[in-house]
C-alpha cells in the first residue's frame, strides 16, 4: 500500500462513491476535483509523504456521504502536502498557498475570503503541526462546493479562541462572538475550538463554521449541552450516542465534536460529530450498530452498506479504523445524516488521538494541553468537517 500513490489507492473508491450516492453523471467531474485537489503531491509514492492530520491513522485523505436518500452530498478531505520539502509547518503552509493558487485558477471559488483570514490561521512564525485541510463536495448543482478548514490552535491551545474571534470580525462576522463564549459553556480548555473552516464557492451561501471538541463529555452530558438548540431534544442525543457505543454511556477514549455554522442569511446552524475509531470492537460491530441507527432515524441503510463496501480495502472484522466520524444534524421533520471514512493508507488500528495531560503549573482548565497519542508523530490537530 504504501508504495502505492493518493491517486492508484483512492481515485476507484472515490468514484465508487459518487456512483453509490446517484452521481454517476458526474464521474468526470468527481475525477478532475480530485486531481486538481491533491496535484501534484497526489501521484507521489504514500511513503514519501509525510503524516497527515486528515484520517486517524495518518492518511492525507478522508472520503464523506450523505445518508439520507434524497441528498447526493459526496465529499473529499485532504490536506494538502509537499512530499518534495523537508516536512515542517513552513512546508504545509507553502502546500496550502500553493493549492489555493491551483484551486482559484481553476475553479469559481472567493479567494479574497481566503486571503481575509489565511495570516491570522497560519502565521509565519510559531507554527506547528498542520496548516490547512482542503475539501471539494460534489452533488447534483453545477459546480463543486470547494472548502478549507484552519487550525485555531496553531500556536497553542489557549490562542485559538482569540484567533477564532479574530477571523470572524475579518469576515464580518464578529457579532456571532457571544454565542461562541456560550457555546463553550464550560471554558475553552474543557470546550475547545479546533476548527474554523471557510466554504469558498461562489453561488453558494459562505458560511463559517466553527468545530469545538468537548473534553471529559459522556453521551449524556452532551445531551445537556446541546439542549439549548432546536432539535437537540436531551433524550434523542443521548440515545444517537449510546447506540454507537453499544450500550454504553462513555465516549471512551476520543472526545465528540460539535460545530457552529454562521452565514449571514441563516441562524445558527448547530452539528454533532461522534468519533468512530476507538470505540471497543471492529468495523463489522460498528457498521451494524451504524445500520440500527439509521434505521432509527428513518433511513434505509442501504446506501451506508453500499458505501462501506467500496470504501473498505479489507474484512471488517479485522480491526477498525475505517469510521471516522458520523455527524447528525436535526433538521425538519428527519435528521440529516453523513458518514465519514478513512482509506486507511498508512495502518489500520489507529488509537486515540489526543490525550490530556498537565504542562507546567495548570491553572484551570486553560494549563491543560493535548498531545498527539499516534506513536512518535506530533501532530495535535483534527480532521472534520
């Protein structure tokens, strides 16, 4: 696998997808974003490039489906890369100016969007880990729906809400900072803005989304934080929860994600992430405990099994690591549903990818850091959407 490149492991999946979500029409389409997405890193040995942020065992690549029938949404993560350079934060923020160039050159997407806030997310000095993730969603409309994701935390934990509220003023959006604070109803260090992710394509509403992990949440305190939105009814959460944990009222050992999308023409939108990977068992558990919860939510699960199969490279019982996240989304009289996949490039198995633990004299929950828990690599950053 490894000496295999982006293009020989993952281009047939990701058209295998976008005939499984009822975008056969749009193969050619599919093809070229990937291409222009991941060029020229893209063609380049998986051994010559170097740990991504993007999927928990490394891979610079992450694929997304809607579940629900009547949507076609198919999407494609990566973080752009450099397998040419020396790896450091310098390189991948030289691989993230450079595919913004490509992508603005080729595609209609509001690159002054970009520029607005692209210093304050990725600074010249002071730096580490990633720098950007990169992600094109393909449906039925015209054009691709081409979006970034920043790290907030790039120089440390405790600047990223202050970058955060940054960028939003830059974008005009700094009256939305109250229910930011609010949202992180127990401090930024237990409810922690990890990502700030832009959408860029013109003809497209441009909302801002902000992801926040939240530390030391079981699915029952979840349900209580997020009760204050509509649709989030407290016993409807906890349950979306406890069955993917089969049963248990734990997270174990990865913490969810919620995230916050502002656009100037709609209220807030509020979406849960549930991490996958380190939940006990195998993928063959968590696909069938995947099947009763969309059958719960109303939604045949014929297209998640369809789609598992042409993403996973191997029997499912063999360990897990091909889930990533699934997100869920109350809206109207059926919650919308989306799935979220690893190629699995570099190992499948992959641990927690964070863990907490004191730096110097903590005061509250500020004084606490996160460090990366995959092997000797030190890349503390996440991939979501």
């Amino acid at each position: 696998m490894l000496n295999a490149s982006i293009h020989e492991s993952c281009m047939d999946r990701l058209l295998s997808l976008a005939g499984v979500a009822g975008l056969s029409a749009r193969l050619s389409d599919a093809s070229r974003l990937f291409e222009d997405a991941t060029a020229p890193w893209g063609a380049a040995p998986i051994r010559e490039l170097p740990i991504s942020d993007v999927s928990p065992d490394g891979s610079p690549v992450e694929f997304a489906l809607a579940m629900n029938g009547d949507d076609t949404a198919l999407q494609v993560a990566v973080e752009p890369l450099t397998p040419s350079r020396p790896d450091g934060y310098a390189s991948r923020v030289f691989a993230a100016e450079s595919a913004m160039a490509r992508i603005g050159a080729l595609y209609d997407i509001d690159i002054d969007r970009w520029l607005a806030v692209a210093d304050t997310f990725m600074p010249t000095e002071g730096g580490r880990g990633s720098a950007m993730m990169l992600g094109a969603q393909l449906d039925r409309t015209a054009s691709p729906l081409w979006k970034v994701w920043f790290y907030p935390g790039v120089t440390g934990d405790d600047d990223a809400p202050d970058r955060v509220r940054e960028g939003l003023e830059r974008l005009g959006l700094g009256a939305v900072w109250p229910q930011v604070r609010a949202h992180a109803a127990r401090g930024f260090g237990s409810d922690q803005p990890v990502l700030f992710a832009l959408d860029l394509s013109q003809g497209h509403a441009p909302r801002v989304k902000i992801y926040f992990r939240h530390h030391d949440h079981r699915p029952s305190g979840l349900a209580r934080h997020l009760s204050r939105y509509p649709g989030f009814a407290r016993p409807a959460v906890r349950a979306f929860g406890v069955t993917l944990t089969g049963g248990v009222d734990s997270f174990a050992a990865q913490a969810p994600v919620t995230c916050l999308a502002f656009s100037p023409d709609r209220a807030t939108g509020v979406t849960v992430y549930f991490p996958l990977w380190t939940f006990p068992g195998d993928d063959q558990i968590l696909a069938a405990r995947m099947c009763t919860l969309l059958a719960g939510e109303g939604i045949t699960p014929d297209r998640y099994r369809a789609a598992l199969a042409v993403v996973a490279a191997r029997s499912l019982d063999g360990g897990t690591g091909i889930h990533n996240y699934v997100s869920w989304t109350p809206a109207g009289p059926r919650s919308r549903v989306k799935v979220y996949w690893s190629p699995e490039l570099r190992s499948t198995n992959p641990g927690s990818r964070y863990t907490r633990e004191p730096v110097g004299n903590p005061v509250g929950s500020a004084g606490w850091r996160l460090r990366c828990a995959r092997g000797s690599s030190a890349i503390a950053n996440e991939s979501l959407n």
